[in-house]
C-alpha cells in the first residue's frame, strides 16, 4: 500500500525500468520498438527475398538505359533532385561507400557471429568489406584517370577556345577553365555496387532468429531499417542519375563497373573456398550458388 503522501516504492534492485537497459541506457519504447520491427518486416519482405538478388541487376541494368533515352529524346524539367547540391547528393551519394560500409560493419559482425559463434568466420566475412573497400579505390581511381588522359581544358562550358598550357583538371579550375574529357559516371557504379552488395549481405536475415527481449534483436532490426532505407536511397538516386546526369556512354560503363564488381565477387569469387564467402545459410545457400551457375 502506498504511503499517504509518499512516493510509490522504488523496484526492486536489478530490474530494469520500462525503456531503460540494466546499465541506465535507453532502448526504444514499446510503441517505437513496434514501428521499427514493421518497417523491418516490410524491408525483409521487399529486399530479403531471392528474387530481388536475381534481378535486381537486370532491373539497374534497364532503368540506366530507359532513364538515358528519356534524357536525350524528352528532357524532363529541372527540379531540386536535377541540382548537385541537393541534400541526398551531398550527404549521402558523395559518401555511398563510407555509410554502406559503416553499416555493413556492425550488420555482418553480428548477424554472423550470432549464427556462427566463430570469430575466426567473421573476421573472415568482414573481409568482404576490405575487398569493396579495394574495388573501390581502384574503379573511382581508373575513372579519374582516364577523365585527365581523354579530357583537355577549355575557356567555357560550350568547349571553345583549347587552353593547352593547362594539362590537368586541377590546374584548368584552378584558372577558371573547364576541363572535358570522358567523365565515366562514379554515381552509376558505386550506387549499383552499394545496392547489391547491400542485398546480398541482408540475404543472411532468412537464417537469422532472435529473441525480441533481447537487446541483439534491437540492434539487428535498427540495423535493418536502416540498410533497407539506405538501399532505396541509392537505387533512387541512380535512377535520378540516369534521367538527369551524365551522357548514356558514361553511365553505361559506370553501370557496367558495378555489376562487374558485384558479380565478380559474390557471383563467382565467393563460391570458391579461398575467398570472404557468403552470408551464412543453410538450405537457401545451394540454391543460391545454383542460380548463379544457370
């Protein structure tokens, strides 16, 4: 019975407070916890299921070469999305690679130790990461060069006027030219590489089983919800890419880059022994390496 103007007992010691963890932390509330795991239910229904890793690509494929047409037979207006200085440009696509590997990290480490139990085989599968880190640099590196090895400096936009005494894209900015040369489109390979590496990783959620008062399930479904919103953001702004930006050349190799990149490692490279390997699965594994093989 509560004391008459007292306060309610505290609980007892150990217990945790609704929305609170042992250690004074805070978990989401139970209404915020609800709205996470059915946005991570959609997400698993969408992004987690093998038709979306068989086509996918196809579907990248097609929608770089439809936005493409449509950009050089019917324009669209210029809107906030057609300006390089919109907020998803800036703050997302400029750093594709760096928030997808910031949230693969911790997505892989512990969706694989918690089917696993090996250290040994996560290190092994976080080396994926190191490998995109690699196929990275090395495309965004070959890009540039060839732009620098192909391109010239002029005095305007409209490509008048050679400035010969300028021989790199540097040193014409740097004195007000403009430098032209065959720009291969960045957006369009890393955007369709980040896409599918996203989703081959998530593939992973099929053996994945968690109990939901435990704080792993909390982070596994934040960590969903937030590589599932970071998928749709990078396949729509190569979409935007594709109506608004580059010459269809340029995105076709950029394209062409990504999907070489991505199947070179999970489609191939990855099914041999000596490799990062696949996200642990059981039954949908052989499935999985099958469809490849077809």
């Amino acid at each position: 019975m509560r004391p008459r103007g007292g306060t309610a007992p505290s609980r007892a010691k150990g217990k945790t407070v609704a929305g609170r963890t042992p250690g004074g932390g805070r978990w989401p509330t139970r209404s915020g916890m609800e709205h996470l795991e059915c946005c991570a239910r959609f997400l698993r229904g969408t992004l987690v299921r093998a038709a979306v890793r068989r086509y996918l690509p196809w579907a990248l494929a097609a929608s770089m070469l439809a936005g493409s047409l449509l950009k050089e037979l019917s324009p669209l207006p210029e809107s906030y999305l057609s300006n390089k200085r919109n907020v998803l440009n800036v703050y997302f696509v400029k750093l594709a690679w760096a928030w997808t590997f910031c949230l693969l990290l911790p997505f892989i480490a512990l969706t694989n130790y918690h089917l696993t139990g090996k250290a040994g085989l996560v290190l092994r599968r976080l080396s994926t990461l190191l490998v995109g880190t690699a196929i990275w640099y090395v495309c965004t590196a070959l890009f540039s060069n060839i732009e620098h090895y192909t391109g010239s400096c002029y005095q305007s936009p409209a490509l008048e006027g050679v400035r010969k005494e300028h021989l790199s894209k540097k040193q014409c900015h740097g004195e007000g030219g403009f430098w032209h040369g065959f720009d291969i489109s960045g957006h369009s390979f890393l955007l369709t590489f980040c896409a599918l590496m996203i989703v081959e990783e998530m593939a992973v959620l099929h053996e994945v089983k968690t109990d939901r008062s435990h704080c792993l399930h909390t982070a596994i479904t934040t960590l969903v919800v937030a590589l599932g919103f970071l998928t749709f953001i990078w396949v729509w702004m190569f979409l935007c890419t594709a109506v608004y930006f580059h010459d269809l050349s340029q995105k076709l190799f950029g394209t062409l880059f990504g999907l070489l990149g991505w199947y070179g490692t999970y489609g191939f490279w990855y099914l041999k022994p000596f490799s990062p390997g696949l996200p642990p699965q059981s039954s949908s594994l052989n499935l999985k390496q099958d469809s490849y093989k077809e």
